[in-house]
C-alpha cells in the first residue's frame, strides 16, 4: 500500500538532544502565557481539532496517529496566523513604548489611543505565503500599513489573499532567502520595521514573539491528547515552528515529551545540513520545492538553537511524494476522515510513513506498535488553484 513511501530516498541524522535549560529557556514560559492570553482574545479565536487517524495507525502497526488541523486558524488557513499578527502587535507596541519613553500596554493600542502613531507605521516581512497573510492581517487589525516582499514562485493566489488584507505585496527577482535580505534592505533605507518569522545576528525579538504565538496551537495540543505523544514529525522551513513546539511540550511535559522529528524537503535542506554540521548552516535553494512553505534555505538562528537542544531526528523527504500525500489525505486512509491541506502540511505525514515502513528507520526512530504519533497538519488549503490541480494529476 506504501510502495512509493517504501522505497523512497529518506535520509535520516539521529541526534542525541541536551535540553539545555538556559536555551530551552529562550522561550519562557511568561513569553508563551503572554502570548496565549492575547491571541485567545482576539475575535474569531478557536481551538483548532485533533483528528484520530485509526485507519492509518492500524496500517503503519502504530498505537496512534493523531492529526492536528491547522486549516480552520482565524479564516487565515495556517498555524502561521498566530505568529506574525502577534509579532506586528508587540512591534508596534515596543516602537511606541520608545517614541513615548513609557511602557505602552496593548490595551492602550487596542482602544485607538495611539491610532495616528500607528497608521504611519510601515511593518514589513519577506514570505512564501503564510507568514505574510499573517503579518498583513495583523497590521491591518492594529492599523499599520504593511509591505510584504514574496519571490516569483509564490503563487499569485497566495498573493492576492495579501492584498486582501491591505498589503502591498513586492515581488522580488530571487528566491525566499534573497527577499528576507532585500527587506534588511529596506528597512535601513526607509525606517520601516521587519516582521520576521526567521532570526539572524542581533535580529531576534520579533521571531521570538511570532514563536511564542505558534505556542497557542502547542498548548492546545497538551490541552487534547489523553497523553503525551511519544513522537511527533514536524516540518521545518527556518526552523520556528519545530522550535517553539518543542520548547512548549518540554515546558509542559519535561521528560515525557515526545521524541520529535524534524522532516524537510530534499530541495531545502537548511536544519538537515546544520545538525550534519553542527551549526547553523545554509543551502541553495536550485529548485523549489512544492511545499512552499518549506522552501528555505537558512535556518533561524533563535529556532536553531532549541533544535539542536531538542530535535532526535532530522530528515528530508522526495519531492515524489508530495502530491500523493495530499491526495492520500484528503481521500482518507483505512476508513479515516479526510483532510484537506496544503503541501507543506503533509511534510510530517511522509516522514512518518516513510519511517513507520522502512525496517531500519522504524528501528532508529524507535517506532513500535505501542507509539502515538502526533502529527501537525501546519496548513489546510492555502491555494485551492494548486490544491485542486494535485487532486485532478492524481486520480
Ligand atoms: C504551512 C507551513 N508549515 C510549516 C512551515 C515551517 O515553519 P518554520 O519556517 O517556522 O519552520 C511553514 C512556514 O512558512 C508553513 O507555511
């Protein structure tokens, strides 16, 4: 039934992770409440579902295999909605905070106080789709003007669904790493204010906030599961969202948090390279991958650091299997429901299948029929045009 999975080219780098307290400490546990109690406040907020995908398990030889469904996040189609609006909101509010020489509370930002400042306040972000929708939507509920640069490969859907929120959104000639360098650019030139979800040297307070923000959906995921997973595959473009995970189960389940496994493509390999390499270590991007949101070739900094005190595994998957893992899902699995997502919502999914039916991977990743697996659906349909055309190529 897996053939494909089977003999796919997986590689696979276990590691030993430390859990260095002061690194895991990066993302504090204040950081994380401060944010849940924000976005949790926020209209729309609701808690995304865990699907319990049996079928699936019970054809793996797995005691579970659970499924959170980031689709339906605040109408935006990602878990990245809860990142990049809360960093534009802690960005206004600490450039406040200098221009007024006081510590300016949210609340004096959400009731207009302070709404002249902020409307000439240009927030900006380079994104392959997902972060930006997020970065868009946030300044447009603070009142921010926002510019979002994306590469030629987004798809002009993606981008449309930016303007939708008000943006004005740069196409840049070069790939997502030359638009991250492009808004450094810009910035300097303009004093406008990034929105990054990635870090580099002495840039790192917004990522830290858009990490904290994906801690909503991680909180979440304790609040559902019966138990603790005993793995979880998670995707990795810079590295944010494996990182602010992981801290966040460390945090709420120290030595009973699960084994996690970092899966990316084989065409942007950035967190694969660095853990052979044992630091922070780029790749060309030649070719993009399907999976958008993956395409990467430089990992966070910031996020870099609690991986490597974290993660078990790296791995990177083939392309190959893309287009049938989205098909696989939306159909459904051994009498499963079906779940329509994204592309790079299914990165986990293959790594996972891809160990679960390869005798020495199941071995290293240490999978056995008692494991349950989580798995974090990052996206649901972010572009139906693309969605629809996988759908139609592999029936
Ligand atoms: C749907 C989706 N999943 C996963 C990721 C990876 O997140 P990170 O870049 O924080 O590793 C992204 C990044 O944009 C994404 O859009």
């Amino acid at each position: 039934m897996f053939q494909q999975y089977e003999t796919a080219k997986a590689d696979f780098l276990a590691i030993e992770p430390r859990f260095q307290s002061d690194v895991m400490e990066t993302l504090s546990r204040t950081g994380f409440d401060e944010a849940e109690a924000e976005i949790t406040a926020w209209e729309g907020y609701k808690s995304t579902s865990i699907f319990d995908l049996a079928g699936l398990a019970d054809t793996l030889g797995l005691k579970a295999v659970y499924y959170k469904h980031e689709g339906p996040r605040f109408g935006l189609g990602s878990f990245k909605a809860l990142g990049g609006a809360y960093a534009v909101l802690r960005c206004i509010q600490r450039e406040l905070s200098d221009t007024q020489g006081r510590k300016i509370t949210v609340e004096e930002i959400r009731n207009g106080h302070f709404a002249s400042q902020i409307s000439a306040m240009t927030i900006i972000s380079a994104t392959d789709g997902n972060h930006g929708r997020s970065v868009a939507w946030g300044a447009q509920m603070f009142g921010a003007k926002c510019r979002i640069y994306i590469h030629a490969e987004v798809s002009a859907f993606r981008a449309d669904a930016m303007q939708n929120l008000g943006a004005e959104v740069v196409r840049i000639n070069g790939d997502y790493d030359e638009t991250v360098a492009q808004t450094r650019i810009d910035s300097e030139e303009f004093g406008w204010r990034i929105v990054s979800d990635t870090s580099w040297p002495g840039y790192c307070l917004p990522p830290l906030d858009v990490m904290a923000g994906y801690g909503v959906m991680a909180r979440e995921i304790v609040q559902q599961l019966p138990e603790p997973p005993t793995h979880v595959f998670l995707q990795g473009g810079v590295g944010g969202l494996a990182a602010s995970v992981n801290a966040a189960f460390h945090q709420e389940w120290d030595k009973a948090a699960p084994r996690s496994i970092v899966v990316e493509p084989e065409l942007a390999p950035c967190l694969f390279a660095s853990a052979k390499a044992g630091a922070p270590t780029s790749v060309k991007i030649e070719e993009e991958t399907l999976m958008a949101g993956l395409s990467c070739g430089e990992p966070s900094q910031i996020a870099w650091q609690i991986l490597e005190n974290s993660v078990h595994g790296f791995m990177t998957i083939p392309e190959t299997l893309v287009a049938p893992a989205v098909q696989m899902l939306a159909k459904g699995q051994s009498g499963d429901c079906g779940i329509e997502a994204g592309e790079s919502a299914v990165a986990g999914l293959i790594g996972l299948i891809c160990g679960a039916t390869s005798p020495s991977l199941r071995d290293e990743m240490k999978l056995d029929s008692e494991s349950r697996v989580l798995i974090v659906g990052s996206e649901g349909v972010t572009d139906p045009n693309l969605f629809r055309a996988i759908l139609r190529n592999h029936d």
